[in-house]
C-alpha cells in the first residue's frame, strides 16, 4: 500500500482519486500522524507528500518525519510536498513574491519544457508537437537550490525546478499539480511513479468494501448506529456497507414527509427490509408535513418548514433506539471540500439546503461517514460491489425537501396526486426512449396556475405542468436537456390522456445560471 502524508491541500483526495483510478491502494494521513513509529508499523511500499498551505522557511512548519528518507521507499513531492522535500533534504526554499530571482508566486496555468534527458517518471509526457505539457500551480515559494544528488527534468518560466529527481534513490519532486483537471496528462505521471514503485494495479472496489467493513468495525465495537435513509444513493449505499459491517446494531430510520414520487416509500421499504434485512423504522409522517405546510406559499419558508420538522422527527424516532451511539451520514468527498472552503464564505444563500448538518451535536452522536473519501461515480462502483440494483443506482438525484420544490405556491394533496402522475408517465417515456442515462436529472413541476383547455367537445379548466430535464456533472451549472420535438409532443400528448387535472405542458429550455434546476 502507498501513503498519502497529508500536508493540507484542498486537493489532497484528488491523488487518492487518482491512485484509486489506477487500481492502487493508498491511505491518507495528516502528518501530525505520521510519526517514526506510525511509519515502521504501516510499512508503505511508496510515499507521497501532498501539497499544502504553510511556508517551509516558518518555523514550525509542517515536516515528515526524517526515517521516511532512509526507508529506502519511493517518494513523490507534489508542491509544498517539493518544497519539504528538498529542504529535509539539503537543498534551498525561498519564500514567494521575490521578482527577478528565477521564481515568484504563481497561481493557475503554466506550461512545462523537458530540460534533459528523460526519465522514466516522464514516460508519455513531451510527446506532443509542441514539447511542452500543461499544468497547474499554485505555490507561494519556490526551491531555489536543488538538493544534493537531484536533477531538473522539466522548467516552466516561474519555476525552473518544476520536475525534479533523484533518480538513484526514485525520490521525485514536482512544483506543479498533476492530481487536478486543469493538469491534463497529471494521471500519467502518477502512472509512471506507481510502477517504479512497483505497484501492479491489481486493487479494486471489492477490496475498498473489506477495508471500509474493518474500518467501521474499528470505530463502533459493539455500539449501535442510526442510520437516516432517504432513498438515494449515497445513504443507501451507505446502510447497506455498515450493514454488512455490523449486522443488526444497525437501524435505519426513513423519514416519509408525504413529498416522495410515485410507490418511492414502498420501493425503499421493501428493498431494505426484504432484500436486504436491515432493521428499518419508516417514520410516516406525511399528515404532519403537510397538515404545517398548509396555505404555505413562500418558496424559503416551505424549505424551512420541512428542514425543521425533519430533524424534529428524526430525532423523535431516533430516541427510540436504545443505546446508539453513532449517526451514518452518506457525506462525499465533494461535501467535505465545500464545507472546508466555502464555510463562513460571504456568499449568498440561494436557498436554504435541506440537510442533517446540526443533528450530531444536538443529539450528543458520534458520525461514521463510510464514504467521506469518495466521489458519486466511486459510490455507485461501491454500490453495484455491493449488489444494488443498477437501476436504483443510477438514479438522478432527488432534493431532500422533495416535491415540496416542484410545485411553487401551495402544496395540496391534489396537487401532489397530480404531479406525481405526471412525473412517473414523463420518467417512463425518457426510459422507454433510451435517454435516462443521458439526462442529468429529470422531473415535472406542477404550476400553479390553470389553463383553458378543450378536449372532445367540452371545456377544460385544469393545471398546466413543466417538464425539466438537464445534462451536469455536479448541479451547479446546467444547460437544458435537447429533446427532439418529436419527444416533447409525444410525451405531452401522454401526459394529457393519463393524468386527469393537467390539460398543458410546457418545456423548461433554462440553463442554470441564470435559473436554478429545482423551481424553488
Ligand atoms: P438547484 O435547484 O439549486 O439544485 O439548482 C441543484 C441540485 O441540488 C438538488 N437540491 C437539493 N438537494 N436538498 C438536497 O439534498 C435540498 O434542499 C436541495 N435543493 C436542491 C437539486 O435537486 C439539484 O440536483
């Protein structure tokens, strides 16, 4: 296994990504961890020092323990991960914004140029016409004195020790980041080091299930843990995985608030209770919902009303089980960066999130978050690893205040008989054309308003609906899904025949921004 030593990079788990892409097994550890002792014991076949935000000419700045040096095991410095490197290792830092002294301060796009001869880390880099290779800095100080037994392999005009190595001794050091996008051919170097490392490339999800199991076990001992499902993915992957760590100490509780699609509740009960046994306590709670949702019109304080009830109710039912001592939480690895870089940020609140982000501390629970190192592609591996069902994982997301959001103004039972209908006959004519997995995310939205219609010979006087459908990699821009017009009449057509109380529709063709993808 390899060790990430983690400096304090925002983009730490983007290298475990990338190692995982590769069929590498690596852990991540902050390096207040990684101790002489720690590193005896965990034994790694390769170490990589991640970036970080700290100056090595401070004193007190982060450091690796020196026996990391004389393991005899490759190393890879990335950045800060460089810079700790080459003064640990008798070379020379200077601190940022020194002009004129062959490095400043540099942040964002840089190209790369091959200095000498190549070495086997750069294997299918400088290949293309050009010789030079894209990437991604952001750094403050520089090396400005390589230490002994390093080489320069690749410059850029702010950093003329971009690539740098000891080859003798397979230690490597980079300025740049090859773990992000904007790094294009970045996979490749990490490719490159893990080889000489020796690493087959033999690791797979099944064995990231075992680890995870262990993990769990480790944390809880023979506590109990509840688990609070709505249905999607991320939470279900997550019960089932404790599940199958620690059987029956595990209780999930679904809140229903009434604002579910069509036969939902009875799909999540039954696929936890029967197929899988998990203990399950379903929380019908629709009459409240809706009964303090009632004559509620304001888009901010519908969300409010069923973010406070939940956790309300969450915490009733909670109470119940005797002896828990842990709250799963199916939080991803893009949660965690948001909340580390965006928390107390100064910006607005588009609207006010429907999440479980108190509960914790105000019910006294410790968290396991089995799934807080990974992204939603990596979930749903997990989850197909796991036996779910294809069709269950890849579905598009669902808000948490439900469609509460997909019907502006008032919320009544009628309104949400109708939308429900519609959203399942507008769901079932994007499968039957194929076109599920293209889209994003798609659902109906009930207006509030009526519309004349006439069909046969007599007047109709019934809702009109929405239909909304988009491509995104992670819902925060959208552009509206191009459906052929052949589509949109055929599907419009149906709604009208199959779902009494709807006699229009219309297509949604905004991207987000300017709107939102949810109508609240
Ligand atoms: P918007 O409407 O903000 O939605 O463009 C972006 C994505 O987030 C989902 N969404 C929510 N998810 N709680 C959630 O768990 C919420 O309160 C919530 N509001 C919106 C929305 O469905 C889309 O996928």
């Amino acid at each position: 296994r390899l060790l990430i030593i983690d400096f304090g990079s925002q983009v730490t788990q983007l290298i475990a990504r990338r190692l995982r892409e590769l069929n590498v097994y690596c852990e991540i550890h902050p390096y207040q961890n990684v101790t002489d002792a720690f590193l005896a014991e965990f034994a790694p076949k390769a170490v990589i020092f991640s970036g970080g935000p700290d100056s090595v000419v401070r004193d007190g700045s982060p450091r690796p323990p020196t026996s990391v040096f004389d393991s005899g095991v490759p190393i890879l410095g990335i950045c800060y991960g460089q810079q700790v490197m080459m003064q640990e290792l008798g070379g020379k830092v200077e601190g940022g914004k020194i002009s004129g002294g062959g490095g400043t301060a540099e942040f964002g796009r840089a190209y790369v140029t091959p200095t000498s001869e190549k070495i086997g880390l750069l294997d299918g880099w400088f290949a293309g016409d050009d010789d030079r290779e894209q990437v991604w800095m952001s750094h403050g100080d520089h090396v400005s004195q390589l230490a002994p037994g390093f080489e320069v392999y690749g410059t850029s005009p702010n950093a003329p020790y971009a690539i740098t190595a000891d080859t003798a001794r397979n230690f490597y050091a980079v300025q740049f980041h090859p773990e992000v996008h904007h790094t294009p051919n970045g996979a490749k170097l990490y490719e490159n080091f893990v080889r000489t490392a020796g690493f087959d490339g033999d690791w797979t999800m099944g064995a990231y299930r075992e680890e995870a199991i262990r993990k769990i076990r480790e944390q809880v001992g023979d506590k109990r843990v509840i688990c609070g499902l709505s249905g999607g993915v991320d939470s279900s992957v997550a019960a089932v995985l404790i599940h199958e760590a620690i059987g029956d100490q595990l209780t999930c509780v679904f809140v229903d608030h009434g604002l579910l699609r069509q036969n939902e509740a009875d799909e999540v009960v039954s696929m936890f209770r029967d197929n899988y046994n998990i203990p399950l306590i379903h929380a019908d709670e629709s009459e409240l919902f809706l009964g303090e949702l009632e004559g509620q019109s304001d888009p901010e304080t519908k969300r409010k009303i069923i973010g406070k009830l939940f956790i309300d109710v969450f915490q009733k039912h909670a109470n119940d089980i005797e002896g828990a001592e842990f709250l799963a939480q199916g939080t991803l690895y893009p949660d965690v960066i948001e909340s580390v870089s965006f928390s107390g940020g100064p910006s607005v609140t588009i609207k006010s999130h429907h999440n479980v982000g108190g509960l914790p501390e105000k019910m006294g629970l410790k968290l396991v978050e089995p799934l807080r190192e990974l992204f939603k592609d990596e979930v749903r591996a997990l989850g197909r690893e796991l036996g779910l069902p294809n069709s269950f994982i890849g579905r598009h997301p669902f808000p948490g205040p439900g469609l509460a959001i997909r019907c502006p103004g008032e919320i009544t039972r009628e309104k949400l008989k109708i939308l429900r209908k519609a959203d399942a006959v507008y769901i079932d004519q994007i499968r039957k054309h194929g076109l599920y997995d293209d889209i994003w995310q798609a659902f109906v939205a009930i207006l509030p308003v009526r519309t004349v219609g006439v069909m046969g010979d007599g007047r109709t006087y019934d809702y009109a609906c929405a239909l909304r459908a988009v491509t995104s990699v992670d819902g925060m821009t959208a552009d509206y899904y191009p459906f052929s017009h052949e589509f949109l009449g055929e599907t419009a057509t149906r709604i009208i025949n199959e779902v009494p109380g709807i006699n229009r529709v219309t297509y949604d063709v905004t991207s987000k921004p300017p709107g939102t993808i949810e109508w609240e």
